[in-house]
C-alpha cells in the first residue's frame, strides 16, 4: 500500500511538471516579435527647372553714317564715336546694344520700321563753322528713331573739348599724338550723346524696362 502511494504522487508530479513544461513552450511558440519600423524611402528631389534668361524689352541698334564731306577724317574716327556711343549705352543700361559701322538716315528709319523693341541710333558729323581747310569744327548729330514706326523719339547736337564747351575741332591729322588727343575729344562727345539720349527716353542706369511713357 505505502508502495502504490509512492508511485502515484510520483506519477503525480511528473504529470505537473509535463503540463507545466508544455504550457511554457506553447507561450514560448505564441510570442511573436514587434514588427520593425518600416524604413522610410527616399523623396527624390525635383529637377530644378533651367532659369531662363531675362525678358529683354529694350535694345539699341547704333550705326554712324560715313557718307559726308569729312573726307580726310581718318576711318578710326568714325570707330571712335561708334564704340564711344555704344559702350556708354552698354554701361548705363541693360539694354542689348548692337552696332552698324554704315548707316544711312533711310536705312535707319528702315531698321526701326522692322524692329519691336530696339531704338535705331544714327549718327553723323556735322560742320558747324570753318575757318579754313586745316582747321574744320565738327559736332555729332544724333536721331534716334522709335521701333515700329520709324518716328524721331528724340534727337540733338553733342560735342566737346578740353573745356567741356563748344566744338570738336577736328584737323587732319598731323601725327600720333594729335590723333590720340582728336579721338579722345570725339569719345568724350560720343558718350555725352550716349547719356543725353537715355535721359531723353527716362532710362534709369541699369535698367531693363520699356521706354517710359
């Protein structure tokens, strides 16, 4: 009897520690681990678009006429009050400036009949008195004429001298240094023209805008 009693608490405690050890198991099987955060993807970053280049709305056409009776003038003269007029409008606005190294007053109006934005600017020499043949005082005309209808949108007379008064005197040349001193006077006199003309058509230094009305 005391036999059998031992053998059924043994039974006993086995059966405890089998359910005991299956229940751990099964818990063990049941537990699933956290799901792991999701890895976020990358935005690719928009194509920046092409900056495109700035509305232009103003433009100068510069061309000097040739055809007059300055005919001992040497041909860099011309150049000088060309590039002279040109530059000066170049530096003061933002304006798009081309030059013409043969304009004539018809081609001039012409051009600015076919043109939508751009200011044809003529220029010329003009005499004003003469003493003698080897001592001829020019001025440089300037007409600017308006796109689209080829009108006068303004016009004058500029010149210069060491004083910054009266004429250019414009001699035939008599060797390198008078010429340098000649052309120097004719650029001085090209860029008056050049900021008189923007002042007449109220344009501000640097700008890019029309023409105000």
């Amino acid at each position: 009897m005391n036999r059998q009693l031992k053998l059924a608490l043994w039974v006993s405690v086995a059966a405890v520690v089998l359910v005991t050890v299956a229940q751990a198991q099964s818990g063990r099987r049941q537990t699933n681990p956290a799901p792991a955060a999701p890895v976020p993807t990358p935005t690719p970053d928009p194509t920046p678009k092409p900056k495109g280049e700035p509305k232009q709305d103003l433009a100068f056409l510069v061309g000097i006429d040739r055809g007059d009776s300055f005919n001992y003038l040497p041909l860099t003269y011309y150049s000088t009050v060309l590039n002279g007029c040109a530059d000066r409008l170049r530096h003061n606005s933002s304006a798009k400036v081309d030059t013409a190294n043969h304009l004539t007053r018809a081609e001039a109006i012409k051009k600015a009949k076919a043109e939508k934005i751009t200011y044809v600017v003529y220029l010329r020499f003009t005499t004003i008195s003469m003493r003698d043949y080897s001592n001829e005082q020019a001025e440089i005309q300037f007409i600017v004429y308006a796109p689209v209808t080829g009108k006068v949108a303004t016009s004058g007379r500029s010149y210069q001298n060491a004083t910054g008064k009266g004429p250019v005197v414009v001699n035939p040349p008599r060797g390198g240094t008078n010429t340098i001193y000649q052309e120097r006077m004719l650029r001085i006199a090209a860029e008056d023209a050049a900021d008189r003309i923007l002042k007449a058509l109220h344009i501000v230094s640097g700008s890019v805008y029309s023409v105000s009305e």
